[in-house]
C-alpha cells in the first residue's frame, strides 16, 4: 500500500513539475518577444510562412477601454485640483469649476463622460449641470 500512495505521490510530484516548468518557460518566452518588440501579429505571420499550424490559436481579448472616467475634485485655497478617482492621478488643476470643466473637455479624450459624485467634489458643478 505504502508503495502505490508513493508512486501516486511521485507521479502527482512529476505533472505538477511539469505544469510548472512549461507555464514558466511560457512566461520568459513571452517576456523576451515583448523585449526584442515581436507583436503578436508578426509572430503570427511567421509562423504562417513557416507553414505552422495556428488554427486552434485563440487570442487574448484587449481589455475595453471604459468610457468613463471616475474624477476626485477638490479645493485648495481659490483653486480646483482634478484626480483620477481610482488612481489618484493628477489631471488639472483651475482657478474657478468652469475653467476646470474647460480644461477637462480638453485633456480627456472625445465622447468621454466624466463622473464626479457629490461626496467627491461634484457639489462644485452642481450650478454647470
């Protein structure tokens, strides 16, 4: 009995190794590409050209880019400081709330909608809404 729980154990051992090993090597492999600047669509080709078969390739979804942009907005003396909400980035900064809205319109990219709620600096807007 000791010998079979061994040899499940040791076998168990083996295919875990081997996971590992090849997620690894997967990882340092990818890591290179990105450093010699191979894209994805390169490596691709190449491999088309080379008559490799990639038809059971599925590629990594890009993640949306949200159109939406959480703001923090706070005052300091006479003057509106804009953050990024769920990083803290600063954005702007302005004298009064409109010429931060201006300046906001500016920086962020087209159709882009902005929420400031009230607990983070929306009551400054609250007369531009």
């Amino acid at each position: 009995m000791e010998i079979i729980i061994g040899l499940f154990a040791f076998m168990f051992g083996l295919f875990v190794g081997f996971q590992y090993a090849a997620r690894q090597s997967g990882k340092v492999f990818h890591y290179m590409l990105e450093e010699f600047g191979v894209s994805e669509k390169q490596l691709l080709a190449k491999a088309e050209e080379l008559g490799i078969d990639t038809s059971d390739y599925v590629p990594e979804e890009e993640p949306e880019e949200s159109d939406t942009v959480e703001l923090l907005v706070e005052r300091v003396g006479d003057s509106y400081y804009a953050y990024r909400w769920e990083t803290d980035e600063f954005i702007t900064q302005a004298d009064t709330p409109e010429e931060l809205l201006a300046q906001l319109i500016t920086i962020l990219p087209k159709n882009t909608r902005v929420n400031i709620d009230i607990d983070r600096g929306g009551k400054y807007f609250e007369n531009l809404a």
